[in-house]
C-alpha cells in the first residue's frame, strides 16, 4: 500500500496498513536543500526540489509544496515582503489597505499571473512535484484563504475594528480576494494537486467562533466546493490548527476533507461530528519540542493523542511547521515515536 491508497483508506474511514505521517513541512525543507528560505522561495525549481527531496529524506505520507506560504498571495496584492535571509522566513512588510482610516476595497486590482508575482512561478514548482510523485502520494499547493490575505492587506487589528464598523467593506474584500483565490487554485488543480487554503488568522481564539462563522467559512466554502466540483485531485482541506473543537460543524459545512487539531482538541466531539464523513484529523504535536528534543514531553503528547483517537480510523500522524533548524534526526525519531504508538 502506498501512501496515496493508505491515505484514501484513511479519508474513507478504513484501516489502513499503518497510521499515515504527516508533519507540516515548509522551510525546514530549504534546509534539506542547504540553501535559505528565502532563495528557495523565489526560485520554483528549487521550491519543487525541496518538497521532493524532504519526500525522499522522511518518507511522509502527504507532501506540502510552499514556503513562505502566506506571502505569494499577499505579495501579488501588493505587500512588500522581506528577503529571508539566513534561516528566516520571508515575511509580510507592509499592508497595502492599513494607510488610511476606513477599509477601501475598491483600491485593490486582481493579480494577474506572471511577471511581478509568484503565482505562475508556484503552479510550476507544484506541476513538477505532482509528475514526480503524484502516482504514489498526495501532493497539495498552499495557499492563503481569504481571510488571512485579508489580515495581510489591511493588518489584524484594523481588520477586526472594520468588521465592526463597515462589515459591508470586510465582505466586500473578502469577494474579491475569493474570486482570485479560486482563480490561483484551479490553476493548481489542473496540475494534480490538492488545495490546502490555510486560515491561521483565524485560528482561536484570534476570533470568535461567531466571526469564523460570517467571515471564515463562506469564502473558504465557495473554493472548496468548486474545486471538488471540478476536480479529481485530492479533496481541498482549510488549515488552521489550533484547539478546532468548537468549530467541528464549521468544518464540515465549508465541505473540508483535512482537519488539523492539536493535542488539546476534544476528540470525543470530532468523533461524534464526523462519523460517516470524509474527513481526515492530525493529530499535531507542538514542533518546537521536536527542534530542541522535548522527549519525555513529546511521549506525553503523543500519548495522549494516541488515547483520544484510540476507534479513530481517520486519525493521522502530524505536527505544526517544522522549523529550519529543526535537526534531521529530531524529526525521524519523532516519526519512530508515532509509529510505536499505533
């Protein structure tokens, strides 16, 4: 069984073989490269490479392409990012909609995709990974839902005064960058990839579950349901992390396929909620105990993953962003640690 069936058996509530391994690799698989994340980000060969060759080194059972994940959008909006120098992350500098008192959407012109933007140079690093690889594991894109590309364009803060004072103008923003997000995800689709749409903006409790409710899910709903409407790839998943127990039914009403909880979620209520779904949960461990080897820690954590999901037949291995730093032989000894588990 490969880690595309043992995937597909797992989704649709069956045993797998084994329990599937997914750790959220990102920059750390610039450090496999040898190179940093920012010359890695801007360079789709070398984007593609990082993903295969992390694949190659770890073995893990779905594989993410991305890097800064929540700056190709922002940047083709308009947000100057940094360099990513060293072991950094490139990072959102400016907020293009922040400079003046009251939200103004109508400022915003669609990113087209090629000369000036990362969009066309991604779709490219995400079509070479899914001809390498895609017959024997899922390969996702990411990219940033539309609510953290709102955060990105008019700054946190600002964003939650507006959804009290001109929610006319939030929704506004949002149907904009909606419409170009779905736009950017048929064109990775058409590639053979799922869509990872990750909302981590709109992680609890940065927002209330009534917030996620009116500005999160429409949005995230709309891209997921065309997308599985329109293509065989993997099914689309909206990422967040997080404790995601109150937000269950939300989940299923934006027709996700992927949930990620950490260790604190309540199991019992995402049993309950998604029986008879198709609807994958990770389990994820904090990764910075994984970087400064947390052990008698990391046992703990694993450990209580392992009881809460215990009749889980759609339960996978996981763990937050894995850090550049991250030593190699950190992560495996932590895939061994899920393995001896299940």
């Amino acid at each position: 069984m490969n880690s595309k069936e043992r995937l597909q058996c797992i989704l649709e509530g069956k045993p797998a073989d084994r329990t599937p391994f997914v750790p959220s690799i990102y920059e750390h698989g610039a450090a496999v490269l040898g190179r940093s994340p920012g010359e890695v980000s801007r360079d789709g060969a070398l984007m593609a490479q990082a993903a295969l060759e992390s694949y190659r080194r770890y073995g893990h059972d779905l594989v993410t392409v991305g890097m800064d994940i929540y700056n190709i959008e922002a940047e083709a909006w308009g947000c100057a990012i940094s360099a990513g120098q060293g072991t950094s992350v490139p990072g959102v500098l400016t907020h293009p909609l922040a400079d003046r008192p009251e939200l103004e959407p109508s400022r915003l012109r669609q990113p087209v995709a090629g000369a000036g933007n990362r969009l066309a140079l991604f779709v490219a690093a995400v079509a070479q990974v899914t001809a390498a690889i895609g017959d024997d594991v899922w390969v996702y894109g990411c990219l940033g839902g539309p609510f953290s590309q709102a955060v990105e364009l008019r700054g946190f803060d600002n964003l939650i005064v507006d959804m009290y004072t001109t929610p006319d103008r939030v929704h506004e923003l949002l149907e904009r960058l909606a419409t170009a997000t779905l736009e950017h995800a048929r064109r990775v689709s058409e590639k053979g990839a799922g869509i990872y749409l990750y909302e981590s903006w709109a992680t609890m409790p940065l927002i209330t579950v009534d917030m996620f409710r009116d500005y999160v899910v429409p949005y995230n709903k709309r891209i997921t349901e065309r997308i599985s409407a329109e293509y065989p790839a993997p099914p689309p998943a909206v990422i967040m992390g997080g404790n995601v127990t109150l937000l269950a039914d939300l989940f299923l009403d934006m027709g996700v396929s992927l949930v990620a909880a950490d260790y604190l979620t309540d199991f019992a209520v995402l049993r309950e909620k998604f029986a008879g779904r198709q609807v994958i949960v990770r389990g994820c461990v904090d990764p910075k105990m994984i970087e400064r080897g947390d052990w008698e820690g990391l046992e703990g954590m694993v450990e209580q993953l392992k009881h809460k999901s215990e009749g889980m037949h759609n339960f996978v291995w996981g763990c937050g962003c894995v850090s550049y730093t991250t030593p190699a032989e950190h992560l495996f000894r932590f895939k061994r640690l899920c393995a001896d588990m299940r």
